[in-house]
C-alpha cells in the first residue's frame, strides 16, 4: 500500500469506525496502576441454587464418562512451588471426539506459568491498548460487546503438542495428540481496534499480557495482528470459560498455543520482539542443523492429522469387519484440502472424504471405510493444506532438522525440546484387535 491509499483507507475506517467514537475512552495516564487494582480478584457471588439445577444448566448423560486427562511433565515445566499446589495441564480426549468441535468442558487446559484460573469479575476487568499509538485505549468488557463482532471456528494447539519429548511413553491419541482442540469463538477483531487507536509509523510488534499471577506476556508481529488476531470472549455460544481465559482471551489462528494469552489485560505496540519470558524460556527450538543455534519466533503450526476413531490406540477393535476410520486434520497455514489414509504401513494411501464446511485454521474431519481382514495393519493419516504443504512423515520431518529420525526418540531420554513436531502417527493393529503407538516402528 502506497501512503495515498494508506491514507484513503485510514479516513475510511473513520467514517466507518465514527459509530465507535465516544465509546473508546481514551486512556489517562498511570492507566496501569488503576487497571492493577481493577483486575481485582473479587467476582460477585454466583446464584449458587440456579448453578445446581441441571435443567437450568444442563449435563450430559451419566452414561458418559469421557474426561480430560492430567499431564505431567519433567521438573522444568513446574515453574511454581509445589507448595502452591500448582494445577496439572489437561489433554482433551480426542479419541471420544464427534465432529469438529471440543466441548467447552474438555477443551485442552496448558498453563504455562502453573496458576489457577484467577477470578476475574468481568464488570472490574479492564483491556489496555497502548505504546506506540496515537490514541491509547481502556475498555470494559461491555465496551467491547459493543463493537462489531466476528464468530470463527478454530483450533489451538500446544507447540509442544505431539512433541516425542514431553511424552515418552504416549500410547493413546489423547497423549499423543490432546494438546489441541477446537471452538467457534466470538469477539472482535484485533484490527479493528487497532486502527481505532492508530498505530504509529515504525511499529511493527506488539506485546499482550494477561491479567493472573503468572503474568503471562508474548511478542507477535503486527502483521498478524492486523491480519486475523482476534479478541475473544465467546466460546461455543458462550462465555470463554475460566480456564481459556474468561472474560478475555487473545486468539492469534494457527501460531503456537502459547501466543493465545489468556485473561488479556494489555496490548502494547512497539517496533520489536520483547525476548518476553515464556518466548525466551522454552519456545526457541535448538537445531542440530543450524550449528547449535536456536530458532526464535518459530509461530506457525505446520499440517497435522491424526486418526482419532477406530485405530487411535484408545480402542481394541471387536474382531475383523468394517470399521470407519475416522480422524482430524488442521494447519496453522490456512484450510485442510486433503487428508489421506493408508492402511497398509504407508504402502499405499486412499483420499479420505472430508467434512464439509472445511474452516480455515480448525480442526477438519475424515472419514474412510476400511474393512478389517483380522491380520495386523499400520494405518496413519496424512494431510495437505491449501498453501499446499504436506504433512511430513517421520523421515522427512527428520530431513529438515539434518537429523536422523531416531535423534528424536533420543530426546525423550535427553528430555531436549522438540517444538512444532507434525510427523504422521502410524497405529499398528496387532491380530488380537489392540491397537498400540507405532511413531517409532
Ligand atoms: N495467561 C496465560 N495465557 C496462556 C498460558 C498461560 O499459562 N497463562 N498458556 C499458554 C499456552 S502454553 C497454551 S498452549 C495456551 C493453551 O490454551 P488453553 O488452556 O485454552 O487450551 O494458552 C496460552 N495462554
Ligand atoms: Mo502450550
């Protein structure tokens, strides 16, 4: 864009955005101590008798028993006392999953600093936007219901997610691969306020920090921001919940888990990466082939499948016949176009049928019949996103980090961080109908 049509589209945004002028308040200064106290931990009292009603908010069948799962990691990632009793993350159970999206109840909890949910009221609560802006930005919870809102369907993911590292001895699809799950949320796009506060020349990142004890605080580029970033409070058709963030939580479609940041509070502009604790502790990825240096700011999540029904590991199938394979398929680039299976160890591979409508950036289910001769079979899954990447087998994945494939089955034992890992998930189904992790076969 030359600086005529930057400027053309800025006026337009005003007289577009003029509906939202006197609902911004602008910010004041020492803004941050007023948010401290604002982001109290006092919540007004739930009406305890209406919460216990189950027909007032309903249950699923008691005959229903599919629960999130705790993880536990090496003693890097308790980054809290223990003496703070600091809450296990939670795997969804992607083998019991239905469609595409995660019910609220089981979507994936990873909290990177080891805090509880704080208890945040959303009357108190209060956003920031500020640095380098022409206007900076409070706003209130109400404030932002206000504006106008978008309701997206998309996944997050864990960069650590599958990683060989943290989970050695994974043999479900829920410790394989639970560290994602999927949401329609709702809320109002980043850009829309960032253009409200007019971002000055010479910014080209910005900070978010959210609002609980551990403070949680990552970089990411304004380009993304600007993009598609989202600001949300919605989650399948109602509020976030507490664990993803309630009121406010930052969506950033298809980069690590980690850049979603819950209990927004802050948003800074500013002309760089801040090395912000999480980033710098953790996320950069040491590479054999960039002689021992580390990759930083490594966001997007490449293609990744999985089978989740009928061959995930979860499952002893019953004795030969048709079975549905069935599974999940999502890149941080952009829509699923194409997920193929193999049932004969990679041999040969059939086109999978896909669930219709396909989101950009979520989670998209394959179905493909398969009938069972009761001799033993690898089936895995591999995917193709519309920028036309290809999830990478295990070999190929090896490739690009100038390793050999058995360097990552070592980092299980050297406990060496492996972030972003997508290889194909090959589940061997042995004649007796168990089905077992077939990653290093
Ligand atoms: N405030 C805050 N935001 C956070 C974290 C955190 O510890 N604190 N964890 C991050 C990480 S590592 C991931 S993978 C995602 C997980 O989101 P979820 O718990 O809603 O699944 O949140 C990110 N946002
Ligand atoms: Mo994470």
């Amino acid at each position: 864009m030359n600086a005529k049509d930057r400027g053309r589209s800025r006026r337009r945004f005003l007289t577009e955005g003029a509906a939202l002028a006197g609902l911004l308040s602008p910010a004041a200064a020492g803004v941050l101590g007023a948010m401290q106290s604002a982001n109290g931990q006092t919540a007004t009292p739930k009406p305890e008798a209406a919460a216990k009603d189950t027909r007032a908010y309903g249950e699923r069948s008691h005959f229903e028993n599919s629960v999130r799962t705790p993880v536990s990691y090496g003693s890097s990632f308790n980054l809290l006392p223990e003496s703070l009793e600091p809450p296990p993350d939670s795997d969804t159970p992607l083998q019991d999953s239905i469609g595409i999206i995660t019910p609220s109840g089981l979507h994936y909890i990873t909290s990177r600093w080891r805090s509880k949910p704080p208890d945040i009221d959303p009357q108190q609560h209060r956003l920031l936007i500020h640095g380098m802006v022409d206007h900076p930005l409070i706003l209130t919870m109400d404030e932002l219901k206000r504006l106008p809102s978008v309701s997206r369907v998309h996944f997050i993911e864990c960069a650590g997610n599958t990683s060989p590292y943290e989970k050695p001895n994974a043999e479900t699809v829920q410790e394989t691969h639970g560290r994602t799950s999927c949401s329609e949320w709702t809320g109002v796009l980043l850009s829309l306020l960032l253009k409200e506060a007019g971002v000055q020349k010479g910014a080209s990142w910005l900070v978010a920090e959210s609002a609980d004890a551990g403070k949680h605080s990552v970089s990411i580029t304004l380009s993304k921001a600007m993009f598609d970033a989202m600001l949300v409070y919605g989650q399948n058709g109602e509020a976030v919940r507490p664990e993803q963030g309630y009121p406010l939580r930052l969506l950033v479609p298809g980069f690590e888990g980690v850049r979603n940041v819950k209990w927004l509070r802050r948003i800074k502009v500013v002309d760089g990466p801040y090395l912000a604790k999480a980033e710098s502790t953790g996320y950069s990825i040491l590479r054999p082939n960039l002689d021992g240096k580390a990759l930083w700011y490594n966001f997007e999540l490449g293609p990744k499948s999985v089978i989740t029904f009928s061959a995930s590991g979860s499952r002893k199938l019953s004795g030969p016949g048709f079975y549905e394979i069935s599974g999940l398929a999502w890149s941080g680039g952009g829509a699923i176009r194409r997920v193929e299976v193999s049932t004969d160890g990679g041999r040969t591979w059939k086109d999978a049928q896909i669930q219709e409508p396909v989101h950009r950036v979520a989670h998209t289910r394959f179905r493909l019949g398969w009938n069972w001769d009761g001799k033993e079979a690898v089936l895995q899954s591999r995917c193709t996103d519309d920028q036309g990447s290809v999830q990478p087998s295990l070999a190929e994945f090896a490739k690009t980090w100038g390793v050999k494939p058995e360097y990552f089955k070592e980092t299980q034992k050297n406990r060496q961080n492996v972030n972003h890992f997508n290889a194909i998930q090959p589940w061997r189904v042995a004649s007796d109908g168990s089905v077992h992790n077939a990653i290093w076969l």
